[in-house]
C-alpha cells in the first residue's frame, strides 16, 4: 500500500496555467476543457490559480468566477486545492471563504509577500487572523512555502505554532523552495501533514522522505509519468518502471526550462491542446517570439516521440 495516501492531502496536483482571452480575462470554457483534460491524464486534482496560473495577475472577482465556473462544469470541488492569498488579511479572507464555501479540498495560501524581512509573529499574526475571519470549520489549509519568488519563508517553527493554534486546519505545505532538505525537514518534523514537491524531480525523493506528492508546472503536461511515480514508487518490483518514468519527467522539465517557465508551460500547451490562445500571458509576464515557440513546438515531437517509442 501506498504510505502517502494516508496523509491528508496526497496524489499528483497539477499548478494549473490559466489560458486567457485576447482582453485578459481567464479563458473559462479553455481552462474546463484543461482542467478535465488534466484528470484524464492522470492528476488527481487541480491546484488553479497559483504561481503558474498567474493569480497576482488576476482580480480578486476574476480568480472567483474561475473557480465557480470549473466547478460548473462538473469538475468535483474536492479535486481543487485553489490559491486564495492577498497581501492583505481582508482580500485573503474573502478568497479563502469563497473557496470554502464552493467546497474545495483546501487552500493553498501564500504568506503575505509584500513587506519583506518580517517576523515569524508578523506571519503567525497574518494566518492567524485569515483562518480566524473565515471562521469555518471545513477550513484545510496548505501554507505556500516559495521564497525564490516570495522572498517570504514558512519557518518549521511558525508552523508549528499554527498547528498547535489551529488544530486540523494547516494539514500540509507546498514547499517551491528548490531544496529537497527544506522538504525533508517539513517530512520529519510534522506527523500527519502533508509534504508536497513544488517541482517535478522531487516528488520521488519527497516521497521516499515520506513526502505527500506533488504541485508542479510540468503536470500540465506529464501527469501520465507523475501518475506512475505516483502509484508504484513504493513497490521494489516496479523500480525500473518508476525510474523511467522519472527520466521522463525530468527530460519534459528541462524543456520547460529552456525559456521564461511560465510562457513555455503555456507555450507547450497551445500546441498539447490544439488552442493558439494558449500562448498568452498577462503583464509583466511576456509571450515567447514565435522564434521560441517552434524551437519548443520541435522539441515537444521529439519527446513525445520518445513517450511513445
């Protein structure tokens, strides 16, 4: 049996991008289709509206209505785990009760990332009082744990303090630090709380370290080869198959590499999806050229020619 599963929140989660129309709102009836596209190749959910899906880029009513509209389209709620942080308390309460109310699995919150060099008190203070202004007992929190882009940390210590605080309501971390022993550490310190990778080649040594799964960019596009990693890494008789699959997913996130991550990721998906909207971003974020596209667009046949071979 699978040792993640028992934890709270386990499986591949897929940081879903956020196709968008030519005036710059979410692209609804797009990001359906991607969602459950998403489920059919293998995630077990979808964790719309983070980093990759560009949500400091959108209004606090379009980032709503993107959930309400997926959840419309018979996508089940419990296989959403939405971001719902502000850089402020009152914005954040009112993303996070939404989502609650609209019966998600949890949320992923960032800390508040404007101010830098803040105390851990300042932090406690700011999810203390969001987890109190929601006010429900159904709140699942997942803490967002991603200074490279941050440059605001979750310290084991501040987390602790909001366990013992909120019992039952911070049941896990997305860890996008970049550094497995940050991860690891999160693993070891914490009983039933769930570890997930923010990046794609540490979901096998995650989980090993006794890790939940994982969130990352690249399962728009691999959630096939994250599924078998998944489900077999455990089983010694299925070593080699996992391996593969792992060689896979690091050859699929190096190519999403080769550029600026997030207009790459969207970049594969216009040509994944059959949909040139695909390629848009939202300031300041900027397109790949068309240059850079068909150097993609290349390399994705290849690959996938490998998957097949």
């Amino acid at each position: 049996m699978n040792p993640a599963t028992a934890l709270p929140v386990s499986g591949v989660f897929c940081a879903a991008a956020t196709p968008v129309l030519q005036d710059g709102a979410p692209d609804q009836s797009a990001f359906n289709t991607h969602a459950k596209a998403l489920i059919e190749e293998g995630c077990d959910g979808v964790a719309l509206l983070g980093t990759t899906g560009e949500a400091n880029s959108f209004s606090i009513g379009q980032r709503m209505r993107l959930l309400e509209g997926v959840i419309a389209s018979g996508l089940d709620a419990k296989r959403l785990l939405p971001g719902t942080s502000q850089t402020n308390v009152a914005d954040s309460v009112t993303l996070v009760r939404h989502a609650v109310d609209a019966g998600v699995k949890a949320c992923v919150v960032l800390p508040p990332f404007y101010y830098k060099g803040v105390s851990d008190e300042g932090l406690f203070r700011f999810y203390a009082e969001v987890i109190e202004g929601v006010g429900s007992d159904d709140l699942r929190v997942i803490l967002y744990h991603i200074p490279p882009i941050a440059q605001i940390g979750i310290s084991l210590e501040r987390t602790a303090r909001l366990r013992e605080a909120f019992p039952g309501v911070i049941v896990g971390v997305k860890d996008s630090s970049g550094k497995l022993e940050s991860m690891q550490a999160f693993a070891s310190a914490f009983e039933n709380f769930s570890v997930l990778a923010g990046a794609d080649p540490f979901m096998l040594p995650l989980l090993r370290s006794g890790g939940a799964g994982c969130i990352t960019s690249s399962s728009n596009l691999i959630g096939a080869h994250l599924r078998v990693v998944f489900d077999n890494w455990f089983d010694t008789a299925q070593a080699d198959k996992v391996e593969a699959a792992q060689a896979r997913i690091n050859a699929w996130r190096d190519l999403s590499n080769a550029y600026v991550q997030l207009p790459t990721i969207k970049a594969m998906l216009a040509r994944r999806r059959n949909h040139a909207g695909w390629t848009r971003v939202r300031p300041p974020l900027v397109e790949l050229t068309e240059a850079e596209i068909a150097t993609v667009w290349a390399q994705m046949d290849r690959l996938e020619a490998e998957d097949n071979g």
